[in-house]
C-alpha cells in the first residue's frame, strides 16, 4: 500500500493566509506584541485578533497581557506544540511540490 499523500498532513489550522503568516512571524520563540504582529502582517486589527483566537484555541500560541506604563499591551508567541504543528505543515507543503525547493 503507497504512503498517504502529503496533503494529509497538512494542519487546517494554518489554511487561512493570516495564521499562517503570523505562524511564521512567530518561529524561533518570537514573542511579539500585537501592534507589532499586525504591522507585520500588515492585517488590520479585527483579522489579527481573529487569528490569535484560533490559534489560541487550538493551543498554537499564547497570549499574554499587560501593561507598558498606563497603556495596556498584548504580547503573542508561539507554543512548543504550535511549532511542531506549523513546521509539519511546512514540511508537508514542501513534500508535496516536491524536491525541487
């Protein structure tokens, strides 16, 4: 019996282009702050919050919250599991267009 196709282990969390992104934002246990994560992603606000919820929810990052003298401050960075997961999924990508990157 052939191995299963690659596209099988690709993770569904990281379907859409913003989780994604912010995924590879947050490689190499980045942390950033929220102001920071949607500049880099150039994505508005309601879109980076959106990916941090899901994400969060899935246990692929942590938020963590405070306070940058009166101004309160959110600060994201990716799980040890959120890492795996998104470097399976690379790896998956990379398997399925094959050896030639």
């Amino acid at each position: 019996m052939p191995e299963p196709h690659p596209r099988t282990r690709l993770d569904d969390t990281f379907a859409g282009p913003i989780r994604f992104s912010m995924m590879a934002a947050l490689r190499d246990g980045v942390e950033m702050d929220f102001a920071t994560l949607a500049q880099v992603l150039q994505a508005n606000d309601s879109a980076v919050s959106k990916a941090i919820s899901a994400l969060s929810a899935v246990g692929y990052v942590v938020v963590r919250k405070g306070q940058v003298g009166v101004r309160p401050r959110t600060w994201v960075r990716a799980t040890a599991a959120g890492s795996r997961a998104f470097e399976a999924h690379v790896q998956a990508l990379r398997d399925i267009v094959g050896p030639e990157i």
